[in-house]
C-alpha cells in the first residue's frame, strides 16, 4: 500500500497496513528533535527574509512601471510557470537524492541566480522584461526545495509532532515576512534594484550553512537504486491521493481553492497602490499584516491538538473565504485600507490553519520513500491552477476592478470549504 492511513479502515487496519520506514528513517524522539530542526529553520528564516525583501522590491517595481492587473497577472505566470513544469523532476529527485544536498543546492542556485541578474542590471539597466525574467528564473530555481523540504522533516521530528513542527515553522517564516516587507521597503527607497537582489545570496549561503552541519537520516534504503522510470515515478506520486479517499479530496479541493485564491497574491500590491491610491510603505504594511497573522496562527497550531486535521483544514477554508469577501466590499478610503490591512491578517492566520493540518496528514499517511513525490504532485496541482486562475482572474480585475476578484473569489473560496466538510464527513462514514 502507498498510503500509511485509509480514511474509512479502522485504526487497527490502518496500522497493519502501513509501509515500514528504511532503517535509516528514524526520526529522533522525546524532544531531540528540537534542536537540529529549529537550527534548520534559524538558517531558512534567514534566506526567507532575503528572498522576501527581494520579491517585495521586485513586486513594487513591477506595480509603479506597469500600474496594469495585466502585467502582474503575467508576472504572477512567471513567478509559478516554471515551478510547475520541474515538479514532477524535483519530486523525483526528492525521493532519489539526499534531500539534504537537494535543499542546499537549490538554496546556492536561487542566490548565485539573483547575482548574475544583478550584474547583468548593473551593466544594461532594470526593465519590466528583466524583471518578469528574474521572477521566472527563482522560480526555477526553488523549484526543487518544497517537496524535498517537505518530505525531509518526517526524517527529523516523530510523527506525533509534525503539526507543532509545521506550526512553529510557519510561524518562523512569517515572522521572516514581516521583516522581509520591512527590509525590502527600505532598500528599494533607498538602493538601486540591482543591488538589492545581492540579499538573495547571503541568505542563501546562511541557509546552506546551516542545513549543512545537522545529520539528516537517508531515507533510501541500503543498496536500493532501481532505473529511473519518470512517468512512471510521477504516477506513483499522484497515485497516492486516489488510494485514500479524504487525499482525493484534499487534491480536487486545492485545485479549486488555488484557481480562486492564487491570483490574489498578484492582485495585493494593486489593492493598495491603485485601489487606495497608496505607496510602498502601505504595500509593506499590508504584507507584514498578513505575515502577522501568520505569525500568530503558526504558534497557536503548534500548541493544537487536532483530532482531524482535515476538517480543520476545510473549516478554515470557509473563513478564508470570508475573510477574501469582506476585502472586496471595502470602500475607497483610509479607512478601508485600514480595515484591508487588518483583514490580511485574518487572511494570512486562516491560510495557516488552512496549510499545516493538510501539510502533518500527508506525512502521516504517505510512505516516507514516496512522499517526495507527493509533494511534487500536490505542488503541481498547486501551480497547474495558477495560471488558471489567473487567466480568468486578470480579465475579470481589468474589467470590474481588482476589488471585484477579492469578492467573487471570497464567495467562491467560501462554499468549497462548506461543501468540502460535507464530503469530508461522507468520506469518513
């Protein structure tokens, strides 16, 4: 079986149905765990707070040269394209490689990659173009860390801990955004966007560093090396999500959430600089808001005991939702973007709630030798639905206004979380 825990068997048959882990995948206990998974994710908050203030600055160029939901939607493209298309490689290598020395040579690549753009900026200047090619290129070259990132912290924290591991590592990562908005602010006021991007690198070496020095279990087994089969390796991936009913619906509720929800991220920056009529300092305000929020909920997830992650999941879909709508009837004022900064951070708390249950089952239920390829496939669902969504969101937010999109997606985002529950709850009986 590819799946460690079928929704609708008993605990028992679940338990016997389980994949052994390799001898070597061992995650340490009672409380071990802490300190090599906290080193990494000192190092990770790091190059977060790097890459943030990069793609901030990256973000606002775009918006003030262009003004247009067009151009961002094409940037939103670039920023996601090429993820998708080395997802299903980076979940391969994921399960192939030591995941390790996946996420160290990806880290370098994303920094030795916003140097070379920054030399080539310095020498022919900042154009919208190099700016949506940059997008593209740290897309790619990140692309391979998710899924082995993922897939490696079962290998470090026991499986009764994963949620207060996903929770404290969101909340470090989005105490890393509210500075990155920060610092990205205050170096695209102050610095030219070449220069900025030389950030990029040191967080990437700091990360690589840190990663480097903690002993991280091979989760291959001894001496298993079988032909590589890349079709076939990738169905393995998404095989898992049809072999456990309540990870079917994990699957199709996120291709539908991300459709709606994606091209928001694009739309943030036109919110406050075209719709309120504000700057960079505002821009940044929001997105430290949203950071907040997740900041608090990664910390009150940990703390949580969820007795099923994925109708906590679903639950929080319905507030996303709610939240995404109220965003759309804001008035033009101060006022209103008062209350928009405030609501981003209610949105970025139920993302959270919405990501880390979902995150914890499938290391749970997924067989540690094929759950990079999992994430591969859940990220490519993830990115597939991106430019979905963002060739209806972008016509849509020229014609009716980006307020509109915040609304309809609201509403949309907002029944699937409902219907899902449902479903969910069907699935179980």
């Amino acid at each position: 079986m590819v799946s460690r825990r079928e929704a609708g068997g008993s605990v028992s048959e679940r338990e016997s149905e389980r994949e052994p882990k390799a001898p070597q995948d061992v995650a340490p206990q009672d409380g071990a765990w802490r300190r090599p998974y906290y080193t990494i994710l000192a190092g990770q908050a790091v190059s977060q707070v790097g890459s943030s203030a990069v793609q901030f600055a990256l973000v606002w160029y775009l918006a003030q040269a262009t003004a247009s939901p067009a151009a961002m939607g094409v940037a939103g493209l670039a920023a996601f394209l090429p993820g998708a298309v080395l997802s299903p490689v980076a979940g391969i290598v994921a399960d192939r490689r030591k995941r390790k020395l996946v996420c160290i040579a990806s880290d370098v690549a994303a920094g030795i990659m916003a140097v070379a753009f920054a030399l080539a900026m310095g020498s022919w200047g900042v154009s919208v173009a190099a700016v949506i090619a940059l997008l593209a290129a740290r897309a790619a070259a990140t692309a391979f860390q998710a899924p082995a990132m993922q897939a490696m912290v079962p290998q470090i924290v026991p499986e009764e801990s994963l949620v207060e591991a996903g929770g404290m590592s969101q909340a470090i990562s989005s105490a890393s955004y509210i500075l990155g908005p920060v610092v990205g602010g205050a170096l695209f006021a102050a610095f030219p966007l070449a220069l900025i991007l030389v950030t990029d690198l040191v967080g990437a070496l700091v990360a690589a560093a840190t990663l480097g020095v903690v002993p991280v279990p091979d989760h291959r087994a001894k001496g298993e090396r079988p032909r590589l089969h890349p079709v076939r390796e990738l169905r393995d991936g998404l095989a898992v999500f049809w072999e456990d009913r309540v990870l079917t619906q994990v699957i199709v509720s996120l291709f539908v959430f991300m459709v709606f929800f994606m091209p928001l991220s694009s739309f943030y920056p036109l919110m406050t600089s075209d719709y309120f009529g504000l700057g960079a300092f505002e821009g940044s305000l929001v997105e430290m808001s949203w950071a907040l929020g997740m900041l608090v909920a990664g910390l009150a997830v940990a703390k949580a005991n969820f007795a099923n992650e994925v109708r906590a999941s679903f639950g929080a879909t319905v507030a996303l939702g709610a939240t995404c709508l109220a965003c759309g009837l804001l008035p033009k004022s101060f006022g209103g973007w008062v209350a928009f900064a405030v609501l981003c951070g209610a949105m970025g708390a139920t993302a959270t709630c919405y990501d880390v249950p979902i995150v914890a089952y499938m290391q749970k239920s997924i067989a540690p030798q094929k759950l990079g390829r999992a994430f591969s496939a859940f990220q490519i669902v993830s990115m597939v639905s991106t430019p979905v969504g963002l060739a209806v969101a972008s016509p849509v937010a020229e014609a009716l206004g980006v307020s509109a999109w915040f609304g309809i997606s609201g509403v949309a985002i907002a029944l699937l979380g409902a219907v899902m529950l449902v479903l969910e709850g069907k699935a179980r009986r």
